[in-house]
C-alpha cells in the first residue's frame, strides 16, 4: 500500500488516502475517523463503493449548542477556538458532533472560575 494525495471532485478539497497494489483505495471519514474502502473496476476505468457506506451523524452547528449547554454565543466562539469540543469544518463552517456536545454538557463544571491571584473571598482586590 502507498499514500496517495488526492483531490475531492465534488468539493476540491485535498485529502490522503492509502492505494492497494489492486487499485482500490482507503479513505478515513472525516467526521468519525472510519475507514471507508472505494474499490477500483478496471474493466470501465471507475471506482465505485458500497450502496451506504455511511451512517447517519448527527451534528450541530454552534447556535444549537449553545441553546442545548445553556450558554452564550460568546462563550461557544470560545469552545471553538480552543477546541474544547471537537470542531469540524463542514462547507466551511463549524460543526459539533452531537454526542460530543451532550458528553461535555454531562462532564462540564458549571459557574465562572475562581480569579487568580489575592484572597479568594475577594477582601482586597480592587
């Protein structure tokens, strides 16, 4: 098997993939990591795959998972910039796996942090 860079027809986006000696082709999902097997035909010079190799992945764009954890737009442009929840480009916007969103919103610590640095009961700091 060789690596293999190759464009996106649909999209014209460039993406990796791993050549077999027979010509068929493997591809990682972009979303769930999956390998996704493309076969070559040779007699008609054409690729083809499975009826469905996908399954269903439910996503949410940044508006929705800010109204399902209950916090600000602007606190969800900070989850995306520090990619607190995977993010993932889709059609060049930003996209929430949505099981990833409900994980976080069952793990995450509600409340502003404590400030740093002086007393802890605030006595002090100006």
């Amino acid at each position: 098997m060789k690596k293999v860079m190759l464009t996106c027809p649909f999209t014209g986006v460039d993406f990796e993939a791993l050549e077999t000696a027979d010509g068929n082709l493997i591809v990682k999902h972009a979303l769930t990591g999956e390998d996704v097997r493309v076969n070559w035909n040779g007699s008609n010079n054409r690729y083809y795959m499975q009826k469905n190799p996908f399954k269903h992945i439910e996503t949410v764009t940044p508006a929705e998972a800010a109204e399902m954890l209950e916090v600000s737009k602007q606190r969800i442009s900070q989850i995306v910039q520090k990619q607190t929840i995977p993010v993932h480009m889709v059609n060049g916007t930003p996209v929430f796996l949505k099981s990833d969103v409900v994980a976080y919103a069952q793990t995450r610590k509600v409340g502003a942090p404590f400030k740093t640095g002086g007393n802890q009961d605030g006595a002090g700091d100006n």
